[in-house]
C-alpha cells in the first residue's frame, strides 16, 4: 500500500476511539504511526543490493513488533502531544495506528512477513494494487469528513469501505481465476501455480501469470460485466539450480537462492536484456514478460553481489496499451 493510504487508515483508526476534542491530534498520531513501518525502505546496504527488498515488509511489518513499532512512534510523538494526552493514551492510538501497516499490506501483491520470525512466510491476497486511487480517495475523503464534523464515529464508515472494496476485489479475483482456467484449459495446460492480481490502480484490469509444464504464461482479462481477454507471452522458468551448478557455493549463487525466495520461485530471463533474472510475476503490462526487476548476474565475477536493477519506466506504447485494455478502446 502507498505511504499516504497508510497514513489514512492508521489516522481513521485512532480517530475512531477519541472525543470530538481529541480527534485532530488522535489522527495524526495514527497517520504517522502507520507510515513509521515503511521507513523500513531505508535499510540499506551497497555492498549487499538484495538486502533492501530482504527487509522490507518483514520485521517492521510483523505482528510481533507492532507493540515496538508503536513505543518507538509514541516516544517519537510525545514530545508534540504531552500537553494535550497522556503518554499512556499517546501510545495506545500509536498501537491502533500502527498496528493496521503490516495487516493492510496483506491485501496486496507483493505481502507481508506477518508471523516473522516464526515463519518467513509472506502472506499476500493480491486483491488490492498497492496505489489505487478510488480507494484512497473515499478514505481521504471519510477521515477529513470526520475531523470537520468532530464526530469519531465518521471514522467507522472507512472500515465499512475497506470491506466493501475487498469484497468486490474477491469477486473480481474469483471471476480471474475461472477465466485463468478457462485459458488454461482451451491450451490444454495443467495449472501447477496460479497468480491472479489487479494491476495498478484499479479493480477491472487484471493480471494472470499460470505456471504449466515448467514454463509460466501471462495474460490480461478485462472484468467488466463481459470478461474481455488479452492474451499474453508466455517464458520457461528459470531452472537456476542447474544452469548455474557450477557456481554453487559462490555469492553469485546463494544470492541468486535469494532473490529465488523472494519471487517465490517465479524467475525468469529478462527478453530484453541479457545475464538479468527477473521475477516473473510483475510487469508493466499484465500481457507482457518483462520483469519490473531482477538481478544483473555476472558469471565472471561469482564472488561478487549481482546488483538489482529496476524497470519501471512507461513509455507512450506502454502507456496507450495499457489504457486499451484497461478503457477498452
């Protein structure tokens, strides 16, 4: 989820539970609260690219550490707020506030390592895009509605809406995957893995990445009341293990094994740029097979850290089609 939505539903959470007195401060306290856990971002290391996207969303975003991450939050915001609550009251809104990051982020794509350290899972539900204006919008609009009334019980409609939007999210993911199998099926493939998410910004876009026969196909269904399919490229599955045996034991190796974990087994080779592994499950185009990012290996340096690379950058053709099948033009 965007830092700035965050920061929306952590100040709606604290705001839900204050007299009318309170609710400014309560807010933001929840705002700031619930955007502390992604500082996480700025963990960094240069020798060691992957670390960064190691970090993020684990321990800053575990369940575990929601009673730290709101004492670091309340001792950072007491200083401000000590003439208007008490530190007791100052930590307990941080609490609400921060304890909605982690749980939020679930709902996206990418996921959140909620039970670290005992276990290094990341639970994801794909149903959201981590930025989709029309959800960020109504809770925008719900939380500065309740602080101009100064009615707390505003606050509670946001909740009502972060139902409703998932809600329609699950049908819209449930219409996904039976038109994911339909394709599978008329390809006579046999589904191992199947990943089905929204693309940005929207509930009506969609995109599908199957696993079949070692090779991972992508496509992109439009869900409308009348599903409209696009179909997609499809690559093989890198069998890392086995190209690179010879390297086993090298940085190059285990860092692959790394960045293998964190795209939970979907790596591929970029089409377009030679040596970079990508993860296979995102793109700019929910048809296309050109990795977001992934790690630039160089063999004749195994003992070396492979650097990341991203690639985001949208041009007009990527843009206009895109917005094709998203309008359906």
């Amino acid at each position: 989820m965007d830092p700035v939505t965050h920061g929306l539903i952590g100040a709606s959470a604290s705001q839900s539970v204050v007299s009318k007195e309170q609710l400014r401060p309560a807010a933001i306290i929840g705002l700031v609260s619930a955007m502390l856990a992604d500082l996480d971002v700025f963990i960094t290391d240069p020798a060691d690219p992957l670390l960064n996207i190691e970090l993020h969303r684990q321990f800053s975003h575990s369940l575990i550490f929601i009673p730290v991450g709101a004492l670091i939050a309340a001792g950072l915001l007491w200083y401000f707020f000590r003439n208007k609550m008490s530190f007791k009251k100052i930590y307990a809104l941080s609490f609400l506030g921060y304890a909605t990051a982690g749980i939020v982020d679930t709902f996206t794509s990418y996921g959140t390592k909620l039970l670290w350290p005992f276990l290094d899972t990341r639970y994801s539900w794909d149903l959201i895009s981590v930025f989709d204006p029309l959800f960020s919008a109504v809770i925008l609009g719900l939380v500065f509605f309740a602080l101009y009334k100064k009615k707390s019980e505003i606050s509670w409609f946001v909740w009502g809406w972060i139902i409703l939007y998932l809600s329609i999210a699950v049908i819209q993911q449930h219409r996904g995957k039976s038109v994911a199998e339909t394709i599978a099926e008329q390809q006579n493939h046999q589904i191992e893995r199947l990943v089905v998410k929204p693309t940005l910004g929207n509930q009506l876009l969609w995109s599908i990445r199957y696993e079949a026969r070692d090779t991972l196909y992508a496509g992109g269904v439009r869900l409308g009341l009348n599903p409209k399919i696009y179909p997609g490229e499809s690559a093989p599955l890198l069998n890392w293990q086995q190209q690179y045996n010879q390297f086993e034991g090298t940085t190059i190796y285990k860092d692959i094994q790394r960045f293998d974990k964190l795209s939970e087994g979907y790596l591929i080779h970029h089409p377009d740029k030679k040596k970079v592994i990508g993860d296979g499950r995102y793109a700019m185009l929910p048809t296309e097979m050109s990795p977001l990012w992934g790690i630039k290996v160089d063999t004749t340096q195994p003992d070396k850290h492979p650097p990341f690379k991203t690639f985001r950058e949208a041009s007009p053709a990527v843009k206009n089609a895109y917005l094709d099948m998203l309008l359906d033009r």
